[in-house]
C-alpha cells in the first residue's frame, strides 16, 4: 500500500477531501517521453492538454531578474487566463540564452498549438535544468509530435517523471474534492529539490481541477495558497530564473464555483493544503535532506518576524544541525541577531515544544528530551520577539554532504 499524500503533520487532509490513487482531473489528458535533453535518454518532456475550449487559468511565475526564455515568453505571449496546454521540458532550463532561447521557446509554443489544435496564446511553456546552454529545439519538436501520439487522462505519471531534474522522487497528486455543490478532482504534478527558496521556488507546478472557475477567481485561488506554500520553502536560498505554477480548470465536472461562495472556500481549502503539501515534497527531497524543519516567528512587526524566519530556514549553521540531528539552539538565536541589528533581543526559543530560552538566556530544560525531539523526521523551531501581532512561517530543509556533491558535479 502506498504512503499517504498528507504525510506531514503540518499540513492535516481536510474533511472534505480525498485521496485518490492517481489519474488527472476530467477534461485534460498528458503525456510524458523522452526527447534526448538527459543524458540517461530518461523522461523529459511532458506535454499537458484540457480538452474543454472554455477552460480557464491563472498562472505565478519567478520574480528573479534573470528570468528564463519560457517565462519571458508567458507573460509577453500567453494568454494566462485560458491557457489549455502546456509544454514542460526538464534536463535544460533555456535560461540565459539570449535571442536563440527565446525562439526556441517560440518555436515549441507554435508546434505544441499546431499539434493539438489550440490557439498559440493558450499554449504555456516551463523549462528546468542547466541554465545557460541554448535548448536543442528540434529534439524538444520531435518529442512533441511523439507526446501527442500517447496524450491520456492517465498520463500524469509519465508527466510527473518528465519534468523532473535532481528530484529523488516524483511529485503529484489526485484528489476527490466534495464542495456544496457537488464533487469535482484536483490533480497536481511538481518537481523541485535545490535550488529553493521562499519568494516562490526552483519550482515548477501545475495543478488541474474539473471545477469551472471564472478565470478571476482561478488568479485569486492561485495567489493566495502559493503565498502559504510555494513561498514559504526554503533548501538553499536561490531564487530560480524558471519557477512556474499554472492552474487550469477545465468545467468538466459541470460544477460552477461561484466567487465568494461556500463552493469557493472549500475549494480554496483543497487547494491550499495541496500545494502546502506539494511544497514540503520538495523541501522533503531537498537534495540530500534527511530532515525538515519549521520556522515559526511570533511578535515583532510583519517585516522583523520575516527576516527572521528566512535568516533562521537559510542559515548553514541551523540547517547542519538539523542535518545531524543536534540540538543546538545557539544557532537559531545567532541567526536572529544576524538579521535584526543593533538592538536589543530578549528573544524565546523552543524546540519541538521545548522551551530552551526566555528573555535572551538560557532556560533548564530536559537535555535528553530534546536530543531525542531533534532526531525526528520533522521539527519545529519557534521564535518569540518582543512586542506583538506579527506571526509567520517558513519550512526548510537540512544541508547535507550529498547537497554538495550533486551541486559540485552538476554539469559535468
């Protein structure tokens, strides 16, 4: 039997959900092959298509300045409210590749319209892997004709494992979702390992439902649950040049989400603990991760709890210790300071429910409790500034040997 999809602690299933062993939502079919952009001749491109011509989408892309080609080109050349295919390549990122990287992602985006029909603004194109070397654009065509030839309701597999690079593990979901209204799917697929951090993720995630949604309340669905999910990671700190999430819904289901509407909330709700899930995945797989941790800050103002938390989830200090299991608090507290200068903190920490500091110094506390509570799979660290109102949080991985090897060796 298979491992739940609500694993975590952190993220509980909602009532109104449940899990199913795989398949895409009603109306859209995907596809995954290999085109030769791996080495290994392993998956790599997948190629995901709703059927419904009324199908809408919202869509969240990277904030970093170097933007990869097929990001430029969504925003400059999609039309992200009804986008009804996509195009996803892993095994090279077509990011810093000037004029040629963007006609090659032209180029894909012409062929995947010609090959299924679709209107060239409704075609989406993501990429992932090296940044830098132009992309082999006749492989990436030759695939898409062969990836139409198997596109399937139950494709998701095969897209799922194209679209990953230094992933350990596939990442995707089904989900049965009952609204007042009725029951509509959710299905999801997301690669990601390193190269994360909060202010989105080297990421790339697709989620489809066969709700009909306006494309409006799609955008406002989309937006809030990827500030509570994909934003809130952390592995290594780096902001991606190719980070994309895209949700489609298809109507497929008959059932109308009414904006501001019970149906709205409970979808909503899915949504979010879908993506929250999706996102400790990939911090889960972390390139070598034994561990993830939680981040909680409290008090202190919006932007003070903020850099604190990141400070916390991106220290090497704190993500070592998490690493090996060592219970050593110190490093939380060092990092605090380093991102709130020149003023006092009489900061509390606790660990795994612990506490080990109050006002700045050192509590008696259980030493063997807490050496026992840092070896789980999963621990929490919560940071109390002074004053009030603020509260966030920010899930990280640990840094492990095997993080260095596969980025010292990543082009080579």
């Amino acid at each position: 039997m298979s491992a739940p999809f609500f694993a975590s602690r952190w993220v509980p299933r909602p009532g109104h959900v449940a899990e199913q062993p795989g398949g895409l939502a009603a109306g859209f079919r995907a596809a995954g092959v290999a085109c030769g952009l791996k080495r290994d001749g392993a998956l790599d491109l997948g190629v995901l298509v709703a059927d419904p011509p009324e199908t809408t989408s919202a869509a969240r892309f990277t904030r970093s300045g170097v933007a990869a080609a097929p990001v430029e080109l969504c925003r400059a050349r999609c039309d992200l409210a009804h986008l009804r295919v996509v195009v996803a390549n892993s095994g090279n990122a077509n990011a810093a590749t000037g004029v040629p990287g963007l006609e090659a992602a032209g180029a894909t985006q012409l062929a995947a319209a010609r090959a299924t029909g679709a209107d060239p603004a409704g075609v989406g194109i993501a990429s992932t892997g090296v940044i830098g070397v132009q992309l082999p654009v006749d492989r990436v065509l030759d695939g898409l004709a062969a990836a139409q030839e198997q596109l399937r309701p139950d494709g998701d597999g095969d897209f799922a494992e194209a679209i990953r690079t230094t992933d350990a593990f596939a990442k995707r979901a089904s989900l049965r979702v009952t609204l007042p209204s009725g029951e509509v799917q959710l299905s999801a697929q997301a690669k990601g390992a390193g190269m994360i951090s909060p202010n989105f993720a080297t990421m790339l995630c697709f989620v489809q439902t066969d709700a009909a949604l306006d494309p409006e309340t799609a955008d406002l669905l989309l937006g809030v649950t990827v500030k509570r999910s994909f934003d809130r990671i952390s592995v290594d700190g780096q902001l991606s040049t190719n980070d994309t999430a895209i949700l489609m819904a298809s109507g497929a289901s008959g059932i109308r989400v009414a904006p501001e509407s019970p149906d709205e909330l409970a979808l909503g709700e899915a949504l979010d603990a879908l993506l929250r899930q999706l996102a400790l995945l990939i911090v889960r797989d972390g390139e070598g991760a034994r561990r993830i941790g939680r981040v909680v800050v409290e008090g202190g103002d919006a932007d003070e709890a903020e850099r604190a938390a990141r400070a916390v989830a991106n220290s090497p200090l704190v993500k070592t210790a998490l690493h090996g299991g060592d219970p050593n608090w110190g490093r939380v507290a060092q990092a605090v300071g380093g991102a709130l200068l020149d003023r006092p903190l009489p900061l509390d920490v606790a660990i795994e429910g612990i506490q080990v500091c109050a006002d700045g110094a050192q509590l008696r506390y259980d030493e063997a409790a807490l050496a026992a509570a840092v070896e789980r799979e999963e621990v929490e660290y919560v940071v109390r500034l002074p004053g009030d109102g603020a509260q966030t949080e920010v899930f990280f991985s640990d840094l492990s040997h095997e993080y260095v090897s596969i980025n010292a060796d990543y082009t080579s």
